[in-house]
C-alpha cells in the first residue's frame, strides 16, 4: 500500500521484498504530481503559446512589409511608363501645334502651340518624377531582399552556431562516456581481482582447516560456515565474479570430499 504522509512523502507499507520481486506495483498510487507543479507546468504551457503568437504577429507583419514594398515597386514602374507615355503624347501634339501655328501664322493656333508646349513640359517633368519614384522603389524593393537574405544569412548562422554545440556536446559526452566505460572496466577488473583474492583466502582457511586437528564433524561445520560466509560474497546474481564462484565451488567441493574421507 503506497500513502502520502502529513509531509508529503511517500510511505510504502506491507511492501514485498525487493531481492526476490524486481518490478513493484503500486495500485491506487496517489497522483505525486503536486498543485505547485501542476501550475508551474501550466504557465509554461502559456508563455510559449504566448511567443508562438509573438512569432507568428512578427512573421506575418515582415511578410505584409515585403509585400507592401514588392508593390509599391511595381506601382511606380507602372507609373512611369504611363507618365513616360503621356510625355510622348504632349511632345507630338506639342509639335503638331507648333507646325500648324507656322503653317497658318494665327493667333489662336500660336496660343495653341505655346499651350502644348507647357503642357510637353509638364509632362517631360512628371515622366521624370515618375521615373525618379520608380528607381527609388527599385532600390526599396532591392534593400528589402537584401535584407531578408541577411536575416536568413543570420538564422543560417545561428543555426550552424547551434549544430556546432551540439557537436561539441556530443563529443563531450562521448570522451565522458569513453571515460566512464574506462573506470567501469577498471572497477570489472578490481572486483574481480577482490574475488579471486577473497578465494585465495578462503582456500587457505580450507586448507588450514584440513591440516588441523580437529574432528570431522568440526572440520565440516568450519568448512560450511566458512563457505555461507564467502558465496553471498562470489555469487553473480549478488554482483560477483561468475569465473570467481565457478573456482570456489569448486574448492569447496574438494573440500568436502577431503573431509569425508579423511
């Protein structure tokens, strides 16, 4: 049965030897998730939902920013072309009046020439403009790529900034794990060089037994303890060394057949 104290932590009453039974459950385990967590969650939750929105707004409102100057462009080429046709259109009948007032030489048709002059002029004059605005908004259209090719230039880099930590991270986890598989085969080797110790030491107590005087019957016990004493010790399913524990019984059974003849 699994509880939760007055403290907040867990007690685990009637709980089943772990040696024998490795995987535990736990029915009706109370929710460990505690308020504080479950609101903290919650709020993260919502300031990243918060700056996805941001993101988006932002996204969206270069987008309109490109596209506002991708047509402004557009509108004063066109623009231009129709001043620079309007110009032409002035200039001819500019010079149609100018030829008929010479051909005719009247009043009316001078004051028509001089008209269409000005209005030639006026017209030469917003061609000109129109074509200035054009090239302006040329230049406004070409810093805005210049721009977005920086910006994706930028999250480029940024991007190769971040794969380079991640690469520097991962070898760093790969010496570290290198290291680590290092000390593991060097404990391997000392706890097997600590067992096959422990049974150079038990050998010499068996052998030490076998040389002394006691009864059979003693021998046997020592022996036994000797032997319940050291397996817990040698046995691999309790951490030890399983060439280790093969030589062990092994002696103990040399052990035993010594004593019951002898």
């Amino acid at each position: 049965m699994v509880n939760l104290n007055n403290s907040g932590n867990v007690i685990m009453t009637n709980a089943p030897p772990l040696d024998f039974v490795p995987n535990v459950e736990m029915p009706n385990a109370p929710n460990l998730v505690r308020p504080n967590t479950v609101r903290q969650l919650r709020a993260r939750a919502e300031f990243h939902a918060r700056m996805a929105n941001l993101e988006a707004k932002i996204k969206a409102e270069e987008k309109a920013r490109e596209t506002a100057i991708k047509n402004a462009a557009k509108q004063a080429e066109e623009n231009a072309r129709r001043e620079a046709v309007n110009r032409s259109k002035a200039e001819a009948t500019a010079a149609k009046a100018a030829a008929r007032a010479k051909r005719e030489k009247s009043n009316r048709n001078i004051a028509a020439a001089k008209k269409a002059a000005e209005n030639a002029k006026k017209a030469a004059e917003n061609a000109k403009k129109a074509a200035e605005n054009a090239e302006k908004a040329k230049k406004a259209k070409k810093a805005a790529e210049n721009a977005e090719k920086a910006k994706k230039a930028a999250e480029n880099a940024e991007k190769a900034k971040k794969a380079a930590e991640k690469a520097k991270k991962a070898a760093e986890n790969a010496k570290e794990a290198e290291k680590a598989a290092e000390n593991a085969e060097k404990a391997k080797k000392a706890k097997k060089a600590q067992a096959n110790a422990l049974v150079r030491i038990v050998n010499k107590k068996w052998s030490n037994i076998k040389s002394s005087t006691m009864t059979r019957n003693q021998k046997k016990k020592m022996g036994k303890k000797i032997y319940y004493t050291a397996a817990p010790k040698l046995h691999p399913n309790r951490g030890g060394n399983t060439q280790a524990f093969q030589v062990f019984s092994n002696a103990y059974d040399k052990f035993k057949t010594y004593v019951n003849r002898n």
